[in-house]
C-alpha cells in the first residue's frame, strides 16, 4: 500500500490529539492508494494460497467436513477474487499503518462491514463532540477533506475488531479505554482512508510521548489465533524499504 502524502490532513491530525478530563485521545487520518509495494507481494500471495479455490495449498475440511472455502466474510464468499482483494487491501493497510505489527494472519471474521457511511460518520461525530473537540468536527471540516480524497458516497466502511490483548492500539500494554478501526474503501479510486482513534488514561505512555520501547512486548506470539502481534524482526533494512519502487500489481 502506498500512503499519499496529503497536507490537508496534517491539521486535521494535529486537531486528533488533544486532552480531556478523562483522558488522552489520539487519532489520525491516513490516505492509501492501492498499489503494493515489496512487501505486499508476498501478503498477497499469502493470502491467495490460503484462500484461492486453485490453490494446492487449501485448509482442509473441518470437523463438520465444511471447507474454508464456504465462508462468508464481510466482504463476500472467499472463494470469490474480489473478496480476497478486499481482504488484502485492508490488511495491506493495517500493516502499512503499524508498521513494528505483522496482521498477514488476520482473519476475515475480524473484521466487519459497516451498514452505510452515514452511520459511521455520525458515530465518528459523536465521539469528537463527547470529548469536547468541536472543532475537528465544525470548524476543520474533516468530512469534506476526507470527501475530496476518497468520495464517500461511492465508498464501503470497514471495521476492525481485534481482541483486546492484541489491539495494536493498546500496543503499551493498558491504559487504553476504547479505540476504533476504520477504512473507507473506494473500490474506482482504488483508494483507501484509514480512520483510527483511541482514548487513553492519563499517566500511560506512548508512542506519541516520544518514549522509547523497552523491548516488551505483550503481542510476540506467532501462533495468536490470526490477530495483529508484534514483528520480531523486519525482511529488510528500513532505508531499502523506504526506497523500494513502488508498483501496481495485477489482482484481477
């Protein structure tokens, strides 16, 4: 996923983060285009061996003889190359987002399909106004910045829904007192807009505090279940990943 340089949402993150009564709340906006880069590649054919029905590589049948293939996840049936695209997206982004995080095991079921735009914008709303940032919401215009990137009306509204011990939100191990997840998916524009926010109990670290990790980590398991774990290493130094070329990729 390529993240797009977008000065417009520079104010708006700044006017994400700010102090309440009860807590810290820290929020930004990230634009994606969807073009994959290196490391995609290997996501995408990760995610095509584990679901793609010509796969020589498929799960078997479960206990009651059902077949991976028969699921219905949010986006669709998994059987389908649109649905695995989609899931590949949205996991692209998450990875792209928290980069010291390996999502590549998400599962499908994490994540959910908002009923319609509106709804979340309102709740997005709602959450601002609860926390006293009018301003985000009235004065910045945040939803016609978001609009002129990614067009709301013809887009989808995932969320991701990540048990609570491995929310990459709640990366310092507590403090967090309630996060959300969303990605605006504009299937034309190939674009996504990733929404994040997380309230946070006064006194905690973060990241955002300038601190320095100490190295532990509570998310360090290969083997948890297909939720967001910390990466215990990088495939390749940080400067020739910053300067791969980046490149669209055939999914069709």
């Amino acid at each position: 996923m390529k993240f797009l340089e977008t000065p417009v949402l520079e104010v708006l993150n700044s006017a994400l983060n700010f102090e309440t009564p009860e807590c810290k709340v820290l929020g930004r906006i990230e634009p994606y285009s969807c073009k994959a880069a290196g490391a995609d590649k290997k996501l995408y054919k990760q995610l095509e061996s584990k679901y793609d029905p010509s796969s020589q590589n498929l799960s078997p049948p479960d206990d009651d003889g059902a077949n991976i293939m028969n699921i219905i996840s949010p986006f669709g049936p998994m059987n389908q190359p649109a649905s695995r695209k989609t899931l590949f997206y949205l996991i692209g982004t998450l990875n792209a987002s928290f980069p010291d995080y390996d999502f590549s095991d998400t599962k499908p079921e994490q994540f959910r399909k908002e009923p319609s735009v509106s709804i979340v914008v309102n709740s997005i709303n709602a959450t601002l106004l609860n926390h006293g940032n009018e301003r985000a919401v009235k004065e910045l215009g945040i939803w016609d910045a978001i609009d002129q990137l990614i067009d709301l009306e013809d887009s989808d509204v995932y969320s991701y829904n990540p048990e609570s011990d491995s929310d990459p939100n709640d990366e310092e191990g507590g403090g967090t007192l309630w996060s959300f997840n969303y990605f605006f998916y504009n299937r034309k524009l190939k674009r996504i807009i990733f929404f994040t926010m997380r309230g946070v109990s006064h006194g905690v670290p973060t990241s955002e505090d300038g601190d320095e990790d100490d190295g532990n980590f509570s998310n360090t398991d290969d083997d948890n279940d297909g939720v967001g774990h910390r990466r215990k290493g990088r495939d390749m130094d940080e400067d020739d990943y910053d300067d791969m070329i980046t490149e669209d990729m055939d999914l069709q």
